[in-house]
C-alpha cells in the first residue's frame, strides 16, 4: 500500500517529503553598453556603421577557434556571446550563442557553431543566406544594394551624395564625350529646357516697342494713311490742289518719326521708369502688394550655367545668335528680311531665386521658375562679332556652333550673351505672398502698365511678369554668397 505522503529522490540520493520542484524557465540577463560619442563620424558608430558594410573602429570580427583572455559576460545584447555551462574567469566573449558542455578549461567539448535561424543542411548546419554584396568575412542578410559611402557627417540623406549621376556600385559615373576648352560637359540644353523647373523665354516675352504696341491699332493707322494718301493724290488729279496730299504727307512724317522715335527709345524708357519705380520695404508689404525690390540673389535648387562661356550659378542665363541677311543669302528665320539682322537661335532661361532685401535685410524667394512669366531687361554682358576673315580666330566658337547643330557658313554672325550670376545686385517686381513663414515674390495677375510719357513722345507699354533688371557696370564686383 502506498504511502499518504508523496517523496522524491534527490540527485545525491537523499529522499524528501514532497513533490519534485517544476524547473522554472531562467529569463536571459541582457544589458547593453552605452553608445560611445560619435561626433557625426559613421565608423564611430557601431552597429549603424555595420549596415552599410563600413568597417567600425574597435569592432571585433566573429571567428571561430579557442577563446582569448577576456572577461567574460553572459547574454550580451552588444554583441557578446551567451554560452551554456561554466565558463574560467578568463574566457573572452563570443560572438554567436554556443551550447554543449564545457570542459575543464572552460572551453566547449564539441565545435563551436553559430546559432542562425532558418534551414539546416543535411549535416545540421545552417544554411548561410546573404543578398546583396558583403564585406569583411561578415555573414549577414541584406535586401538590395546599398551605397557604400556616407556623408562625412553621419547624416542619411536621400539623393545621390555626390554631384552627377552614380552607378551600380555608387561611384560617380565617369561621362565620355569630348569637352570644350573650359573642360566642361557638352550641350546640356535640351535636358534646361525639358526641366519643368526652368522658365524658358520666348522673344514675345521681351519688352521692346514691337512687342507692346498693338497690332489692331498699327495695322488702322496704315491703313487711314494709305486711304489719305489715295484721296490726295485723286484730287491732286482732279482740280489740281495738293493741299490734302501735303497735309496728308506732313502727318505721315510726324506719326512715322514718332515710331521710330519709339522704337529706338522705347526700351530705354521701360528701364528709366523701372529705376525710377520706388523700392518697397518688406517689412510692412502686405500680401497682394505690388513692389520692387534691390538686393543680392542668391540661387535655389537648380542653378544655370550659361551657353557659351560656361559661367556656373546663375539664376539667369541669355545667349542669342544673330545673322546678318545680304542680298541672295539665306534667312534666319522665317521672317528675316533683307538687309537687317535676324535671330536664328536664342537660349534665355530663369529659375527660382533668392534675393535678400536692401532695405529691411528680408531674404524673399522669387517664383520665377517653373514656367512662369518673367519680362527681362538685362544687359549683355558678352559680344562676339563673327565674319568670314575671322571666323578660324575664334575656335570655341566654332566648336559652339558644332554642339548646337548649326552650320558656318560664310556669313555675319553675333553673338550676345548676358546673364544673372549669384551675388549680383539686380533689381526685380512682383507681388509679395506670404505662405506660413515663407516670403515669395510672384507674377502679378495682370501685366503693369507704364503709362504716356508726354515729354519724352514714348508710348505706354505694358510689364507682363515678374520684371528683371540687371544692368552691367563692368567693373565685375560681385558680392560673394
């Protein structure tokens, strides 16, 4: 018969009153050291630098082989080993998790093996997996490659992390082709032109006399004189009085010297009325306000690089060639007629800018890019004069002419090239809008009208856009940023 009382033996084989204790499950001890400072170094910066396959300083490789002089800790979540079983005061951690028995000396009985998760093979080790590239020996999973190299500050920003497009292995790109004499890449303004960010302008986007005046009231004016001119010369036939046909001749040469007159000035009387529009305090702009401000640009995300002499960081850029059309020679463009100067190819693009304030020190963006409407008035600051004597003088103009697919033939050329370079003092008209803590200068709903300058016999125009003014003074002071 059994006894009331249930006993257990002991491992020493003592027997006790009592059930056999239930082993408890021991919870790991884990314990984490602390991050050392970096100071925005990637290798300082332990696992972070391990992602991306940069080697760490002080960091230890995972080999297997006998264990080194080293204290020891347990369930290291740093990166030490944690082992099952005693282990000498001198044992040094380990990388990976080791079981079996350990012998007398502190060291395991059998291998030593990593502890992975996933598949065995058919002896019982794990499968080792990896996609991407490795480095240092190291066995780790990866999804995708990574570009190796980091900003020296430590930052992971997006985008490439250095200027020009990168390849598979994140190295800059090397670009074949043949350079021009500044050693410059060739031809990149088709890509400027299909940049939605860039703005480019078109030559009814300028604001000469031509431009401005409207063609209703030119074509009407043409037509009453030549109505006058039909009925002077009728009734100079008729009773022989020349006295409408002289009047109608005088009124011709005066309304004729008077577009003339404003064709040759009316340029130069636009830039005297924006020079002499008042300056506006930002300070106390209200949104919707019209202004002008002076002050020093300064580029935005996509700065421009002029056509020809290669000038880096511009907001503004403009190079136009003209050809002079004799008698049997060919035209520019389709309109050219003979005996004048005719454009044949024009390259004027704007983008987005900064421009910091005179006056009150406010620094405002200037939507100029992204298509919008921008009226320039900026002196060229490059003319070349090109004929057939000396034609093989100017070899980078040649080599110019050959990027951009035009011909070289023997005729007069000229080339003008101005632009907007960042740290130059322009002057410039828009609205003012305030979005949040964002100051921006954009194009007014309705173009500007200047007005009749009766003293000066010049016509009204109008200023449709933002307005651009950069005059050259030659003296190449350029306020750097």
């Amino acid at each position: 018969m059994g006894s009331r009382y249930t006993s257990h033996q002991l491992s020493n084989g003592l027997f006790v009153s009592g059930r056999p204790e239930q082993p408890k499950e021991r919870t790991p001890t884990m314990s984490s050291t602390a991050m050392p400072y970096t100071g925005g170094d990637i290798k300082k910066s332990g696992e972070l630098g391990k992602m991306f396959d940069i080697p760490t300083d002080g960091s230890k490789s995972r080999k297997s082989g006998p264990l080194t002089s080293a204290p020891s800790r347990t369930g290291s979540f740093g990166g030490a080993g944690s082992q099952s079983g005693s282990m000498m005061p001198n044992v040094a951690p380990r990388a990976g998790y080791t079981s079996g028995p350990l012998s007398s000396g502190g060291l395991p009985t059998g291998p030593l093996k990593k502890s992975n998760s996933g598949p065995l093979n058919k002896h019982g080790e794990p499968l080792k997996k990896s996609s991407g590239p490795q480095s240092g020996g190291v066995t780790r999973q990866n999804s995708g490659s990574i570009p190796p190299v980091l900003p020296a500050t430590g930052l992971i920003t997006s985008g490439p992390i250095s200027s020009g497009p990168l390849n598979s292995s994140g190295a800059p790109r090397k670009v074949s082709g043949s350079l021009d004499s500044t050693g410059s890449v060739p031809n990149h303004s088709s890509s400027i032109a299909h940049n939605p960010a860039v703005t480019t302008i078109s030559q009814d986007d300028d604001g000469s006399f031509r431009r401005n005046f409207p063609k209703p009231v030119l074509w009407l004016v043409i037509m009453i004189f030549v109505m006058g001119f039909i009925a002077g010369g009728f009734i100079l036939g008729a009773v022989h009085n020349a006295i409408l046909l002289i009047v109608v001749v005088v009124l011709f040469s005066a309304v004729a010297a008077i577009f003339i007159w404003n064709i040759c000035w009316g340029e130069r009387a636009i830039i005297n009325f924006i020079a002499n529009y008042p300056d506006t305090d930002l300070r106390t702009a209200k949104t919707g306000q019209y202004v002008k401000i002076s002050g020093v640009v300064t580029c935005g995300n996509v700065p421009l690089e002029s056509s020809f002499q290669r000038v880096p960081r511009c907001v503004y850029t403009s190079t136009r060639l003209y050809e002079y059309r004799g008698w049997g020679s060919k035209p520019a463009n389709p309109t050219h007629r003979h005996f004048t100067w005719g454009l044949r190819s024009s390259e004027r693009h704007v983008v987005d800018f900064y421009i910091s304030d005179f006056q009150s020190g406010l620094r405002a963006l200037v939507k100029s890019g992204n298509g919008a409407r921008v009226t320039p008035f900026v002196d060229d600051s490059f003319v070349i004069d090109i004929n057939p004597e000396n034609k093989d003088s100017s070899p980078e103009f040649m080599r110019w002419l050959g990027h951009k697919n035009l011909s070289s033939d023997d005729r007069l050329m000229c080339l003008k090239e101005g632009y907007i370079k960042e740290g130059s003092t322009v002057s410039m008209m828009g609205v003012v809008q305030r979005d949040e803590n964002v100051l921006m200068i954009v194009p007014p709903p309705e173009p500007l009208a200047t007005g009749w300058q009766w003293t000066r016999c010049i016509f009204p125009a109008s200023l449709d856009g933002i307005v651009l003014r950069w005059e050259d003074t030659s003296t190449g002071d350029v306020i750097p940023v």
